[in-house]
C-alpha cells in the first residue's frame, strides 16, 4: 500500500531511559489494577443479578417459602371454574334452593341461636352438605386454625390439631400462618371467616397446602360484604370468584362452591354501626344480624355477603 498507507515497515527499536522505564511500570501497574477491579465489580453485578432474576422469576412471597409462580392458573381454568363452580353457585345463591327446614334444625343442633349471625349459618349449612357427599365426616387427623367455629361439631376426627392464627394486643401473631407449619399429615383444614386476616393470604394458603397429605380437604369460608373488624388486621375481601383462583393458585383444586346474601342483611349490618375500642385501637363495628331478625333468610340473588368453597389437594402436588 505504500508508505502513505495505513501499513508501513516497523522502525528501528530504541532503548529506554531509565524514567520511561519508571512511567512504564507505573503504567502497567495502574493498568493491572484497573483490570482486577474492574473484574470484581463484573463478577458482583453478574451475581447481583442471577439473584434479581431468581427472586423475581420465583415470585418470593416472604420469609420461609413457596413461590407462587409455581402453580399457574390459565385462562381456561378460570373460564372453566366459572361455568363449572361459580356460575352454578350463583343460581343457587338463594335458599330456594337449600332445605331451609334442615338448616334451621341444624342452627339449633349446633347452638345456633336466632342472633347468630346468619351470614355464618348458610356456609355451615353447605359445609355439613358437602361433609355427607364426599364421606369426609371422619378425617384421620383435622387442623382446626380458631376455637370456636360450629364447622367443627360436623366432624369426629382421630385426632385435632390446633394452629390458631390470631394478634395479640400488642400485634404479636399467635400461629401464624405466614410462617410453615409444622405439620404435614393433615387430611382436613378448617378455616372459617380467617383469610380476610392475613396480609399475605396466598402464602397462607400455601403453607396449609403443604401441611395436606395428598388428596386431603380444606373448607374455607370468607365474607365478601362486611363492616372490616379486628382492625387494623383486616386486609381483603373476596368475590367467589376470586376465593376458587386463589384457592388454585395455591395449587389446589375447588370441589364445591357457595354464597349467599340479602339486601336486608346489608341494610341491618351498615345501618347499626358503632364507634369502640379493640386493642387499642378506634374502629367502626356493624352487627351481623341472625336469623330471628331477618324477614327475607332465603336472601336475594344478586346479592353476595359471604362465600365459601370446599377444596382438594391433588395427588401428586
């Protein structure tokens, strides 16, 4: 190409003074230590980044535990779960079509009185229906996670294990269900008007998947439309809709369904509300009004105050 050109001939060596010499090393010097640098820094953001893409691609939902990523729910099973559980549900979300005759003879068999709340009647009811139909009056071992729930005189287990989720005074948790459970051969968990309770609920509901042997049961009931109560711990409310994906986002699989509501009961339960101290704190109360109150107990389609479904583990799971 010429000497013009961007190739030439190398020129002659020459030696080095000794201050070149000095400037030379101090240059290779610098250059080594940039270089060692800039390795460490490439080598912690490479592992600061793995572990960002590991949490968010693993959905971490607190301290201890599962990922919510693991169990999926498509668009199919939602679609699915609507037509075969909810909308069903909704046809049958008066008391047409229950026996009113039997559910009253069981309000009075389990202590039921007429100023129990009547929002709680109907769930238990269904609960004790769906009890009979899949033979599950006898489970080997039953996790009970409150004290006081009618849903367990439906029951005779072996054996029954108390884990009972709740708030102290001073906000301590007692049982908490955000943390693993130190059980894994449960075959049925009650948790009755809980979940609302839980700031996580889906990690909740994960931790008692765990605690399920394969194919054990969990009948969970939930107010949709209610005054908030233990406040400040009352963090959600849940459509029926909402209740069956989370329920099988927890990987589990909804076996029956219900709800039931009245305008009536809306008008008595917001209409009475009073001002009182819990725990320390202010909040506005309602009352649930009982069955002795309500002129209208078959409810109003339509109208939705509290749901409830019966779920499964699968095998395998």
């Amino acid at each position: 190409f010429g000497s013009s050109g961007w190739w030439h001939r190398p020129t002659e060596a020459r030696p080095m003074s000794r201050s070149s010499m000095r400037v030379r090393a101090s240059s290779v010097a610098e250059d080594s230590l940039r270089g060692h640098l800039f390795h460490g820094f490439a080598v912690k953001l490479v592992i600061l980044l793995f572990v960002c893409v590991q949490t968010s691609s693993a959905g971490m939902l607190g301290p201890g535990h599962r990922l919510s990523s693991q169990f999926e729910v498509s668009d199919e099973a939602v679609v699915e779960l609507w037509l075969s559980k909810v909308e069903p549900a909704f046809r049958r979300s008066s008391l047409l079509r229950r026996n009113v005759t039997e559910l009253l003879a069981l309000a009075t068999g389990v202590g039921y009185g007429p100023e129990s709340a009547f929002a709680r009647l109907v769930p238990l009811y269904d609960c004790f229906v769906w009890i009979r139909k899949h033979g599950l009056q006898s489970p080997t071992k039953l996790l009970k996670l409150s004290g006081d729930d009618k849903e367990l005189l439906l029951l005779t287990p072996r054996e029954t294990v108390s884990w009972i989720h709740g708030y102290s005074m001073h906000g301590t948790e007692v049982g908490d269900l955000h943390e693993p459970l130190p059980f894994r051969d449960i075959d049925f968990v009650l948790l009755c008007d809980t979940l609302e309770h839980l700031r996580d609920p889906l990690l909740g509901l994960l931790h008692l998947h765990d605690a399920l042997v394969a194919g054990g049961h969990i009948y969970i009931s939930v107010p949709t439309n209610v005054v908030p109560h233990m406040t400040p711990w009352h963090f959600t409310q849940f459509t029926l809709m909402g209740l069956g994906v989370l329920v099988m986002k927890a990987g589990m699989v909804v076996v029956e369904a219900g709800q039931w509501g009245s305008k009536e009961n809306e008008i008595q339960m917001f209409s009475q509300l009073r001002e009182h101290i819990e725990f320390g704190y202010g909040k506005l109360a309602g009352t649930w009004p009982g069955y002795g109150r309500l002129r209208n107990p078959l409810g109003d389609v339509g109208h939705i105050d509290h749901v409830w479904v019966l779920a499964r583990k699968p095998d395998g799971t």
